[in-house]
C-alpha cells in the first residue's frame, strides 16, 4: 500500500546571496525570503452566521463643535438685554400699580384741575397734600382716623416738566378766604372739602392755574421709604412724637443733630411733627424746610444704583404710597421730570403777620406783595 506522504511536495527554502559591503571578495550571505500573506479564511454569509456572531454596527463619530468666544461685545450685548429686560419687568408693574391707585381718588376734584400738556415736556402745577389723620387703631385723644374729615398736614405745590422744577410750601396755619367757609386756616379746606376744595382755595390765594392733584397716603407711605433702602438725611436734632408717642399707640422719633441712614416709620414721623421737643422754638416753616429736603433725598435714592437693584419693589411701591388723578403715563411722565428735572427752587411762603382767627386760634398771614414774588418766582423756576 503506498505511503499518502509520496504525494506530498516537498518544501524548498530558497536562499539569495547577498555581497559583502567591503571589498569583492567577501563572501555572499543567505537571506531568508520575504514572508507570504497567509490567507484568510472566508467569512461566512450573512444568512449563515447566527444573531450573536453579527459585529454591532460601529457609532456613528460626533463631530465636537467649537464653542465660541465670549467677546467683549456679545458681553455687552447681553448686558443690555439683562438690563431692558429689567426696566421693563419695573414699568410693567409701575403702569399696574399706579392704575389700581387711579381709581381711589375723591371724584370730584378732576372738576377743579385745568389741563395740562405731558409732564415731563410740559410745565405742569401739581398741588400735593398730606392729611393729618391718623392710623386706625392709635389712642390720641380727639385724634381723625384715615377716611374721617382731616385737615391738610402739608401743603406743597411742585412746578414740574418742561425745563421747569420748582417747590412752594404754603404754612398749614395760613390764614385765607375759603369758598363758602369764611376766612379760616388754609388747612382746613381739606376738612370741609376734601382735594376739590383744597385746590380751588389754593388756585384762588395764589392766582394760579392747578393741573393735578397728588394725595399723600401716610399707611404706604413708609412702604415705599423701606423698598427704596431708606433715605439720608442731614439735619439738626429732631424729637417728636407721632400719633402720640409710644405710649398712645404711635411712634417716637429720636434723632441726633448729623447724618442718618432713616427708615420708613421714621421718614413719615420726621415729615409731620411739628413741635420739636429738641428745639421748642422751631415753627411751621422749619418743617416746610424738612419735607423739602427729604423730598430731595428720596430723589437721590431714587437715582443710586441700589435702588435700580431693587427697582421691581420700588415701582410697585410709589403708586401705593400716593393717591392721584394722574394715570400711569402721566405719572411716569412726572417722575421722569422730577428725576432729569436738576435741583429744585424750593421756598417756602413767609408770614408776614399774625391774626386771631374765628375759632380762637392764633392763624399766620401773607402780604399780597409777598404772594405776588412767591408766585412769580414759582413759576419761572
């Protein structure tokens, strides 16, 4: 039987010779022949290999985008897009505010305003009141609760909008005609007839025409000092007691002669009391003079950048803190005057004589000639 290993081939390994580098007579070196590829055995078909034996598809390869730069100017852009985005969120809330607030004004008193042009292009006379009722609850004795028949606390008249920004205080104790009253202290033209009557006395003491009316509301009032951060103010030494004091359910200010950081309770104390147990001789006109100056102050906070922070708060605020016929717009228009406006001409009408007035009371009273220059320096400031 024959050896199957006959037929077999066999292998033969071929050597090339390769020369010696130096000389010629070197002797020829055996290389070994270049490998051959080893073939590869034949995968199987799709339809032969079983579900495992399939290599999972390979993922497709992401593609890394590049981020781009911050620059200095898409910086800026959203820095401005934050800060639109912001003072409108204010506006928004200032418009709503000031809308719920417009429909709580004394009606009646749209009667006795003459119209005016926009405030903050137009030169427009705004008459502001605040009223000496008290809060409810306070234990005063002979006391007016907000909402009961009150004299006028302060009376103040501002000359806003077009390039014009002026002040004028008229004494509380202001002896003057009141229409179907007699001659009684101006103050009390609030008490017999609420803002109408107010500002009808006030157009005919002073010969001037009254575009809008602008009540104080002492309950929000301390609202809108405390969203603002407080105010500062510089003064003299000042104790009062508001309400009553402490120990009739009020409140009592105490503050030292310098600078103060002050909140609302004591903003709204600081701009009514009236007798000063620190300095017994201070008059009504030193008090005029105080409710300037913190007007002035609110004014500068109202500009700082602490208060832009928190400018939501005090746009929903201001509204509240005041009872106007003016609308939102209008009102708008009005703060924008203020704050654009510079610094204003504040004076105060000075007396020029007593007199006794028919309950009793000693009254303050002002010379036609002294009316005449107040008023025509009101009106060009």
């Amino acid at each position: 039987m024959a050896d199957p290993r006959d037929d077999e081939q066999p292998e033969y390994t071929l050597y090339r010779s390769r020369r010696r580098p130096f000389g010629r007579g070197g002797k020829a070196t055996l290389d070994p022949p270049p490998k051959q590829p080893q073939p590869q055995p034949a995968q199987p078909e799709a339809y032969d290999r079983h579900p495992w034996d399939v290599p999972p598809p390979e993922p497709p390869k992401r593609t890394r985008r590049r981020r781009r730069r911050l620059s200095p100017w898409r910086l800026l852009a959203y820095l401005v897009a934050a800060v639109a985005g912001w003072l409108l969120i204010s506006l928004v809330l200032f418009l709503v505010s000031a809308q719920i607030e417009a429909s709580k004004v004394t009606h009646g008193a749209d009667a006795e305003l003459t119209s005016a042009g926009f405030p903050l292009t137009s030169a427009n006379t705004i008459l502001v009141l605040g009223s000496d009722a008290r809060v409810k609850g306070t234990h005063e004795a002979g006391a007016q609760t907000i909402g009961q028949p009150s004299r006028s606390d302060s009376i103040m008249l501002l000359r806003i909008g077009g390039g014009h920004n002026a002040t004028l205080s008229i004494p509380r104790d202001t002896v003057v005609p009141i229409p179907g009253h007699g001659s009684d202290k101006i103050n009390a033209a609030y008490a017999y007839g609420g803002p109408a009557l107010a500002a009808r006395t006030v157009e005919q003491f002073l010969g001037i025409e009254i575009n809008h009316i602008v009540e104080v509301n002492f309950e929000n009032f301390p609202q809108l000092i405390d969203a603002l951060g407080g105010i500062t103010y510089k003064g003299g030494c000042v104790v009062g007691r508001l309400n009553g004091g402490f120990k009739n359910g009020g409140y009592t200010l105490r503050l030292k002669a310098g600078t103060h950081k002050i909140d609302g309770k004591q903003a709204l104390a600081l701009a009514r009391v009236r007798e000063n147990l620190c300095n017994p001789k201070e008059t009504d006109l030193t008090r005029e003079h105080r409710q300037q100056k913190m007007i002035t102050s609110i004014k500068d906070q109202v500009k700082s950048f602490s208060t832009f922070i928190r400018l939501p708060w005090v746009s929903w605020a201001a509204p509240k803190a005041i009872r106007t016929d003016m609308g939102g717009p209008s009102l708008l228009g009005l703060v924008g005057a203020e704050l654009t406006g510079g610094s204003a001409e504040a004076q105060v009408l000075k007396p020029t004589g007593t007199v006794v007035t028919a309950s009793g009371g000693d009254g303050l009273t002002v010379s036609s000639s002294s009316v005449h220059r107040a008023v025509a320096a009101f009106m060009k400031g």
